[in-house]
C-alpha cells in the first residue's frame, strides 16, 4: 500500500520493483484515486511505467496504511511513506513472523483483495462488466457507512461517471461474461430463477443436482 508518490523517494525505490519484477515477482501495489493527490502529472507518469512493466495498479478511497506484504511472511509497517518519505521523522518497522503477518492481511482483507484482482478469461478485473470502459477503471472503495446487514466495507465501484455507480462487494465471485453451462451435457445455458426472494441461475434441465449461482451485478 502505498499513499503517496513522492519525486524525491520514488526514483530510489522504483529500480527495486523493476528488479523484483524481473525476477517473476506478482507485485499488486494499493495507491490513492487520481483525484485524490496533489501532483497528479508525475503520478499518472509513475502508474503508467509500472503498468507497463506488468505491476498491478488498483486504486482505492480512504487508504492510509503503508504496509509491504512479502511471502506471506514479512510485513514491513509503520508511519513512513515508503515511496514519498523524505525526512527522519517517521518509522519503519520490519517484521518476519508468518504468523503475526497473516493476522495482519487477514485483517486488511488481502487474500479477497488478491483474488479480486486475478485476470478473467485474459481481461482486466478492472474492467467495469456494466460500461466496459477501459478508461475509467474500477477501484477498490472503502465504504463508510454500510447498509444493514452488509458485513463487507470493501467494494469495487467503477470510476466512470456515467455508468450508473456500479458496485459489488470484493468477495463476490466475478460475474459472469457467458450464462453458465450444464455441468452435465455442457451444452445447456443457465437461466435466472427466483429463490427464496432472491435471483439465480439455474440449469432448467437438471435443477435438482447442477449447482447454482447466486446472480452478481455485471453478469451477463
């Protein structure tokens, strides 16, 4: 997670990154919406390169922490802006403990967020299902105030203001860019069904022993 990008930190650390890439790392870096940091030019420049070397960018609204995640095993936190920090005044903490460091991602949702982020069918996760533009992404929203019953702060919303502010919650499965197909003949589409006041789909020739899947917005 990083909330800040700073001219002076960022060319200290970006070598490290191109480095790690390099060697085949998986690199998922959290920053801040565009419209939320102040020098907007150099940033666009820094997502762009690293989207260019294959790091994956996802925004996301109220992010204050600045932890590192590495292996499941090491977590680096504390106040320091690891990519703007430029004075003596803050801290970094390195800590190698699986344990503690699971207790921690568990905690910031990191497993859902990283499987959120998995490609579908070769396409962008970050591609909104209901406008499909590619040039307002989706982004992670950290909810503030959730309707009764939602357990879940972390949403992904598209960025597109005429989309109709799709969102879904991070843990829904993906939605579907084909009806499914009958587990048994393969042929067979799925439908839509009403179940217990709420929307499925369901193979209409073996109802009873084909799964079905609760509907999620953007299926198609």
């Amino acid at each position: 997670m990083c909330p800040f990008f700073g001219e002076y930190r960022w060319p200290k650390v970006e070598p490290h990154i191109r480095n790690a890439k390099a060697r085949g790392v998986n690199i998922i870096l959290i920053t801040p919406p565009i419209k939320e940091v102040k020098n907007v030019a150099y940033v666009k420049e820094v997502i762009g390169n690293l989207k260019a070397i294959g790091v994956t960018v996802v925004a996301s609204s109220g992010l204050h922490g600045k932890d590192i995640f590495i292996d499941d095993r090491i977590i680096y936190t504390g106040s320091m802006n690891w990519t703007s920090n430029r004075g003596l005044s803050e801290a970094c903490h390195r800590i190698d403990n699986p344990d503690y460091v699971k207790f921690c991602a568990d905690l910031l949702q990191q497993k859902t967020i990283e499987v959120a982020l998995e490609p579908q069918n070769n396409l962008s996760p970050l591609i909104c299902p209901n406008c499909k533009s590619t040039v307002y992404p989706l982004q992670i929203i950290n909810q503030k105030h959730l309707p009764t019953w939602d357990k879940q702060p972390l949403k992904l919303g598209c960025t597109n203001p005429k989309c109709g502010k799709y969102m879904r919650k991070i843990n829904d499965r993906k939605p579907f860019l084909y009806k499914p197909l009958c587990s048994e003949d393969g042929e067979t589409k799925y439908h839509l069904i009403k179940f217990r006041n709420k929307d499925y789909w369901a193979c209409p020739k073996h109802p009873k022993t084909c799964k079905k899947y609760p509907f999620v917005k953007g299926d198609c």
